[in-house]
C-alpha cells in the first residue's frame, strides 16, 4: 500500500494538471507539431472547462456513477522509437491526458490487449495507477480473436495478463470484444466451446469482475443470440456503434453492419445500459466537407462540428457512457465542453442530423474507422493513412473524376502533394501484393486490398495525366 502510494499524484501536482490551458497542454504535449491535429472545423478551442460540471450517468446494476465521455484507449499518441525502428507509445502524453481527463470528471478508460498493436493496456495502467483506484473505472477485454488464442489455455493467459498490465486486481467492465465477426463460428470457439464464457460468469461472482458485457460488430445472429441468454447471463452493458448516420444507414457505411436504432432498441427493452463506441464513425463526422461543416456551423457557430455528433450519442437516456478515442489534448477538451453539461438534441436537431446523414452518403467515402486492427501490414503499408487520405479528399472534393472536371488541376496537385505528405512512399498503396491478412481483422468488413489497389490505379492515372 506504501508503494501504491508513492505513485499517486500529490495536489500539488493535480492542480497544475487542471490548470493548464488549452493552447499550452496542447503545445507542451505535442510540441506545436501539426502532424494529427484536427482542422478549424473540427475543434472549437472556446471558452473555459469547468472540473465540476461533468454529465454523469448511473449503472443500474452495480450503481456505478459514470461520466458520459468515456476514454477510448485506441488511439493514444505515439512518438518515434529510440532505436528509430517505428513508433511507440507517448507515455508523458497519455499521463498528461489521462491526468486532465480525470481532472474534469471523466472516470471510464476503455482498452484492450489488442489495442496500440498490444501496448495500450501497459500504457494506460501506468497513467491510471498513479490516481487512487477508486477514481477510475477501468475496461478491458478478452480480446482473442486469432484462432491460436482460442484455446482455453491461451484464453486465460490473455485474460491474467491483463491484470498485471493494468496494475489492478479487479476489472471493473470486462468484454467478449468483437463479437459478430466471423458469426456463431468464431462465437463458439473463442467464448462458448472453451468454457471462457462460463469462466468469465464466475470471475463476476467472484469479485474479480464487476460488470461483464460484449462489444458487438457484424453478425446480427450472434448480437440476438447473446441477448437471447440475458435472463440466464444477466448483462450488465453491452458495447455498440452509434452515431446519427448509423442510427438508420449503418448497411450503406457497411454492409455488414446493423443500425444502432435496432440495437439500442434491443438493449433499452432489457433494461441493459448501452455503453457507444465510434460517435464520429471513425473521425469521419468530424471531418465532414465543407458544405456539411458549414451547414452545421449555421446552427450553431460557437460549437465544433464533432460537438453535434457527441450531444447526438449522449442524448439517449440508457447510454452509460460514450468512448472518444482522444488523441490531443484539444480533443478531449472540445469533448469535456460539450458534457460538462451535456445539453441534450432537440426533436427537431435530430431531424436536422438526420437530414445531414443522408447528405454525408452521397460522398463516396471508404468506411475505415482508424482502429488499426488492419495493422501491423507485413508489406510495411500504412493502411489506415492511405484510406484516411483518400476519404479527405473526397471532403474537400479533391477527387476527380475525370481530367476535363473544373478544378482537374488544383484537385490532381492536393491529392498528388498530399499523398506523399501523408504516407511515406515505401508505405503507399503500390506496395500492396494481395496478401488478405488484413481483411478478416477489419471490423467494417472493407475489401482492403481491393481498395488499395484501386486507390493506386487512382494515383498513377493522376501522376500520368491519363485520368
């Protein structure tokens, strides 16, 4: 316990944390760099972050008071590894993160061993063991979706590691992560055949879980199949995609998916609290083209466009919480505003965004959510930067169809310039070979090769002039 308490932060210490301005944490963290931040459209920087004001939300099965802006732990900043081989993980960042997160009420970290290519469960026990254990509620997840860890041995080892990188003797929201991909198969053999079900019921009883769910993505089947043993299981949350284009397109983001109206719905008649993930589809609702950024902007100028999205997922009165991958400090603060309080949509404002959904489907946008579950690609690529590009510049309508479209020459130049900006030449699409190794781990069921190859065809008819 002495030991423990070394590691906690002195008041000192916190009040620093909480005073840092916006401008400052962003710069001290980041060194002014450019290189991820969000547009002007994205980010209001507005306006003072009270610590007190906070939205929280109450579990109906265990009491348990959870702020409404959750913390995904999906996307924590990296910087370049010391021995110049790749990237890992910012540890000084996320502990600044984390430190301000829980500063201004936020008190629900989501991970998983999959996460960060295995290194987000270190990185965020480390930030979160030096805040009393009480201050936070941490979620992680069984995460064995290769077959080689679908043995009950493999299983448990998974789940036993995670305790020891989390630094915790108890998990407060365990899950059966990505249920639905690979359907009833892949269901029995990575939770029911091996027993990891049955095993994961136990550890609730025990203690050592405290609220036992399942995040969902694909199989419709498996989602009413698990809702269908709720009486007998007794969920305490299940985790879901919601967001104001999948509440009635998800089949036209995906086809694969189900939308979050049917899902939420189902969850809300069993009295199961929801906990969201991807409000912004994958950061795509906060970089909109401009014709929707100003659209949004008409309404309410002062707000960011991301805010619509987050009132959007937290308006619903049986959701927990609502994970935001947060990056930057800007992010989080931007996401603090619009919870502390939230300030709930309006009947009409629903209808205002469901109007801008069916808006944003007529851009040909890629589905990728930036979850780098595609990642680490054997060929060297960078997945997720190539088809994150491709979807700005169909924002920002810099893809042309043809070289006789207007503005041919200045769309073909942003395009080319911002390719080699964005993914170093070595990790563009040309390298791809077809392997498929990325398709099955891809939870929005894209065609990655398919994409990238014809992202490619794109790209050497725009340097050729033969478009």
């Amino acid at each position: 316990m002495e030991e423990k308490n070394k590691k906690n932060i002195n008041r000192r210490d916190f009040i620093k944390i909480v005073g840092i301005s916006a401008a400052t944490s962003t710069a001290i963290l980041y060194g002014c760099s450019s290189k991820g931040t969000s547009s002007s459209n994205s980010v209001s920087g507005e306006g003072e972050i009270p610590t007190d004001k906070m939205t929280y939300r109450t579990s109906p099965t265990t009491g348990d008071r959870v702020s409404l802006l959750g913390y995904g732990c999906m996307r924590w900043p990296l910087k370049p590894s010391p021995d110049g081989n790749g990237e890992v993980i910012d540890q000084d960042a996320v502990n600044g993160l984390v430190d301000y997160a829980i500063a201004h009420g936020v008190n629900y970290f989501d991970t998983s061993p999959a996460y960060v290519q295995g290194f987000s469960e270190k990185a965020t026990g480390i930030a979160l063991s030096r805040h009393p254990r009480d201050k936070y509620f941490i979620a992680t997840k069984l995460s064995n979706f290769s077959p080689d860890t679908w043995s009950r041995e493999a299983s448990l080892r998974m789940y036993h590691k995670s305790f020891t990188e989390l630094q915790v003797d108890y998990i407060d929201y365990m899950l059966l992560h990505g249920i639905g991909m690979g359907g009833m198969d892949a269901l029995k053999g990575r939770y029911l055949d091996n027993g990891m079900l049955d095993f994961l019921i136990k550890e609730r009883e025990a203690g050592r879980i405290r609220n036992l769910g399942f995040s969902y993505h694909g199989d419709i089947e498996v989602y009413d199949y698990l809702l269908s043993r709720h009486d007998e299981i007794k969920w305490d949350f299940v985790q879901i995609q919601l967001n104001y284009v999948d509440w009635k397109h998800a089949k036209e983001t995906n086809t694969r998916n189900t939308d979050a109206e049917y899902l939420y719905g189902e969850l809300a008649k069993r009295g199961i609290p929801s906990i969201i993930m991807e409000p912004l589809l994958g950061g795509r609702l906060s970089k909109l083209n401009d014709n929707l950024v100003a659209r949004l902007k008409q309404r309410r100028p002062e707000n960011s466009v991301a805010s619509w999205a987050f009132r959007f997922a937290g308006s619903f009165p049986d959701i927990l919480t609502v994970l935001s991958g947060m990056t930057y400090m800007e992010h989080l603060q931007d996401n603090l505003r619009t919870y502390s309080p939230l300030e709930p949509l309006t009947d009409e404002e629903k209808e205002f965004l469901e109007e801008t959904a069916q808006l944003m489907l007529k851009y040909p946008t890629i589905p990728c959510n930036d979850c780098k579950y595609c990642m680490p690609c054997p060929y060297g690529l960078d997945i997720p930067a190539i088809l994150l590009h491709y979807n700005r510049c169909v924002n920002e309508g810099n893809v042309p169809e043809n070289g006789q479209d207007e503005n041919y020459a200045k769309a073909r130049r942003a395009f080319l310039v911002g390719y080699d900006r964005s993914v170093p030449k070595l990790r563009q699409a040309s390298h791809c070979i077809g392997c498929n190794q990325c398709v099955s781990h891809c939870p929005q069921n894209i065609d990655i090769p398919k994409e990238l190859h014809r992202i490619d065809q794109f790209v050497e008819q725009l340097k050729q002039g033969t478009l």
